[in-house]
C-alpha cells in the first residue's frame, strides 16, 4: 500500500511496557523511544494486545516548552517507521511524531480485524492516552493532548477507526485534525461493490496480509477471491459479521459524524478505494462545520493498476496540491497540520471543497458535485460475463464532467448471474473510446430479472472532453480489476431506458 501515514483517540493512561529508553545524540537533538502498551485482548482471550510504537520527540520540547503530537501508522501488511529521518520535516517543525505498528503487524500482537471499532479502534485510543501522559506534549485540557493523525490506506482507516471509535464511547474524539489518504468509506463496498469481488486487489492484500487474519475469515476470504463473487453460507456470514462495523459508513448510520477539520487525500485512479469513497467521507462522515474547515484532494495515483481490459487512460500526478500552493500532497497535509494545530497563518484556502485532479492532470475545484445534467442512452445491451465492450456517445466535446455519474435503467437477464462493467469513456470515436482514470463498476444480478428498475453511480471522475472527441457510456462484459470470476455462463443484460446524469463543471 502506498502513501502510508497516522492517526489518534484515547481514554485513561494507557499501560506502558516493554518501554526502552532512547538514544540521545545530544542536547539539541531530538530522543527516540520504543515502546508498546497493553491493549484490548483478542475476543475470547484475556491476554492483552501488545501494540508497539516509536515515539519521537523532537529537539526543545519539555514540560516547560510543550508541542503538538502527530500519530502516523502503516499500510496493510506493513510496519511502523523507526527512522527519525521519515519525520525530519515534522520534528524540525516542532512536533512531535507517533509511529505504530497496528494490531498483528510488526511488533505488535492479536489478529487483524481490519479497523473493528471494539479492537483496532481501541488500540488507537491506548496510544492517545499515553500521548496524553506525556508531559512535553500540549495538553488542551487535563488527559486532552493537541493531537493530528497522518497516514494512508490501512493508515488511513485507523484515523476514522480511532477517532469514531472515541466519539461512540465518550461523546467526543481529542483528535484535532486528521490527514487519511487514499482509505475506505464501506470496507465491504470497496472490496466487492455488488458483492463483485475486485479479485486483483484482493489477491493483492490476501497475499500481503491473509496470514494476519481470523482463520474463519481468511478462509472465506480465499473463496471470494477464488470464486469472484460473495460467499454463500457460513463463509458469507462470516465476511457480513467481520465488516460490518469496519468504517466511517457503520458509525453514520449508527448517528455520528466527526466535528474536526480533516483533510482526505483520494486517489481518481485509485482502483481499490477511488473517489467515491472518498466523497463519501467527505460529504456524509463529517459535520456540516467540520466541512466548512476540511477539503478533498483528489489526485492521479493511490492504489493504481492500469486497465487494459477496459482499456483507460490517466495522466499521473498532483496539480490540485500545487494549485493550492504546495510542492506535493505530504506538503500540504503538514500546513493543514500547522493550521489546526498550531494556529499558523500558512495562507491555505479552498476549505468546504472539492479539487479534483482531470484524467489530463488539470486541477478542477468545486464546490459541489450534484449531478446537473442528464444524457438518454436509449437501449444498451451487453452480452454479459464475455464479449466485447459496448460504447454509447452521450455527448460531443468540449465538456469537463467531475464528480459520480449516476446511471439508470430497466434491466432484464435472460440467466441468472448476469455481470457487466460500466465507466465513462472519451474518444473520438467508439472503437478507440477508453475509460476515464483507469475504474469501472459492477452491477451484478444474482437472479433473472425483468425491467427491474436499477440505480448504479458509477466511477467517481474528473475529465476534459475537447473539441473532436466525444463522452460515452461503455459497458463491459469483463474488467481486469474483476479478473478471474467463475460460474459465469455466456448471458446477455439488457437495460431500457438507459440515462446518464453527470455534473457538467460550469
């Protein structure tokens, strides 16, 4: 996983063990101190987790010159940072820096759980309230430290993990500002949306970190990967139960939302978790204040595969950060930092919107993304689970699109387990249409149906249509994020009276 960073939350002063004093180089450096703290115990144990850490104190601080505290954590199957260089920019800034390995990772003990607030959310909350014990950092109020989280994917999951789990049992998170990058809104969406699974990534993460979690999980995880589909039985309701708590979308509909500034990171072509889940966060995990001080940045990268089946096309990059008057992305995260956590004047605007980096790597910003304009694309039929892409044109450029489209229709399936693959595509012509930033999405029919009515928002975009070529509807039988999906017989699924609706940028 790329683009790795933090998070926090917290009650009581966490257990310290297995602390080792640092290295001091010399007066005016900064000290380094590995530790672990006991945690919550693995469900039918009464062992408790060890989660440990690298804690980093930079040059000056002391109970008598106090800093902010930033919490940073890893990527799914990785491990904390023990070098003081990673964090050089933050600790010559005067903070100081948190990096832990999450529950069965690294040094640390337990099973993962992938963000369950009970167990990865209390692990987050152990580490606050050691930061809150530690008399160099800032504290607001007694047990209250001034307190951000960096980190992506995995590192990012952790800081809604944290902070919502935080929010449920206290009524209130001491995070003071997050920076999740590239992370998920609905971890079960992300993975198999329709309960389709994204069988190239998932492999991807099975390999890089199966062995780290529940035996009954990663059995029914093999047989999603395997099968391509959601599991039947025992193995589904195992997959249902495990993630069912395991993101911001849980503690929504549970009533909560954050009321910190954050600042999301999603990546457009970001294959895995893209930009839907991203918009989610944004628009539905935060207080209408807490949007008021936050942004979205989208940017060409994250969990990148290239699609070749449908073939896609991206430019890679950042222009939204650099238009916001930063050099990259972990620039910008730390004057967002130093905003909210040190009340400094870094001459950043654009809070309460979207900036949205175009397939072409242009920066679109906007306020909002509701859909605004609506193109009919009549009868459409795929011959679903193999064959050939089909391409509707929608509209003639010149005309920029950001945001989710959203299709509609009235599907029929002559077989059960009809599949296909829809995206947004530019092209001067049907035959050389190829989707926008690299991403499709399923719609799956378990069952014959007739005329059902059907709503699907599709990839999450940005895109520059020019003069002589053309935005399309494609429908795919078969997409290479999906690859390897079994079971599937030759069918064909039929949708009538076929709409698009877009935001077209003004």
């Amino acid at each position: 996983m790329r683009r790795l960073r933090t998070l926090a939350v917290g009650s009581v002063l966490a257990l310290l063990a297995f602390g080792l004093p640092a290295s001091v180089a010399g007066a005016a450096e900064h000290v380094t101190t590995h530790g672990c703290v006991e945690s919550v115990p693995e469900p039918g144990s009464t062992t408790p987790v060890r989660i440990c850490y690298s804690l980093f104190k930079p040059a000056g601080a002391s109970g008598r010159s106090t800093v902010p505290l930033v919490l940073h954590s890893h990527g799914w199957g990785g491990s904390r940072t023990k070098d003081p260089a990673a964090f050089a920019s933050y600790l010559d800034a005067g903070y100081g820096v948190l990096s832990f390995d999450q529950r069965s990772f690294g040094e640390s003990t337990g099973v993962a759980h992938v963000m369950n607030p009970d167990l990865e959310g209390r692990d987050v909350i152990r580490l606050v309230d050691l930061v809150a014990g530690l008399d160099w950092v800032t504290r607001q109020r007694p047990g209250d430290p001034l307190l951000g989280a960096i980190g992506g994917s995995y590192g990012g999951g952790y800081q809604f993990a944290g902070a919502f789990t935080e929010l449920r049992d206290r009524g209130r998170t001491r995070f003071d500002a997050l920076v999740p990058e590239v992370t998920w809104w609905d971890l079960k969406q992300s993975l198999a949306p329709d309960e389709s699974a994204r069988t190239l990534w998932l492999a991807i993460l099975f390999a890089g970190g199966g062995r780290n979690l529940p035996p009954s999980v990663g059995a029914a995880f093999v047989s999603l990967v395997t099968t391509g589909v959601w599991p039947t039985g025992q193995a589904g309701r195992d997959l249902d139960a495990f993630f069912a708590k395991n993101g911001p979308a849980w503690h929504v509909r549970n009533g909560r939302r954050l009321d910190i500034p954050v600042l999301i990171g999603q990546g457009l072509s970001d294959n895995l978790f893209n930009l839907n889940q991203g918009l989610a966060n944004f628009d539905r995990a935060l207080t209408p204040r807490a949007r008021s001080r936050s942004m979205l940045v989208g940017y060409n990268g994250g969990h990148t595969l290239p699609s070749v089946l449908p073939p896609g096309f991206v430019t890679p990059g950042d222009p939204c950060s650099t238009a916001l008057g930063s050099p990259n992305f972990a620039a910008l995260a730390q004057r967002f930092l130093a905003l909210n956590l040190k009340r400094t004047d870094t001459g950043l605007t654009g809070f309460g919107r979207y900036h949205l980096a175009t397939a072409d790597g242009r920066c679109e910003t906007e306020r909002d993304l509701t859909p605004n304009q609506r193109f009919r694309a009549g009868t459409v039929t795929s011959s679903a689970n193999v064959g050939l892409p089909v391409t509707v044109k929608l509209a003639k450029g010149p005309i920029s699109v950001a945001g989710v489209p959203r299709l509609s229709a009235r599907v029929s399936t002559l077989l059960p387990d009809a599949a296909a693959y829809f995206a947004l595509s530019v092209g001067t012509t049907p035959l050389d249409a190829k989707i926008v930033q690299n991403n499709t999405l399923p719609l799956r029919e378990p069952k014959v149906v007739k005329h059902a009515r059907r709503t699907l928002d599709l990839p999450g975009i940005a895109v520059d249509v020019p003069a002589g070529k053309s935005l399309f509807l494609t429908v795919a039988p078969a997409a290479d994020m999906y690859a390897g999906q079994n079971g599937r017989l030759p069918s064909a699924l039929r949708l009538d009276g076929t709409t698009v609706s877009v935001h077209r940028v003004r």
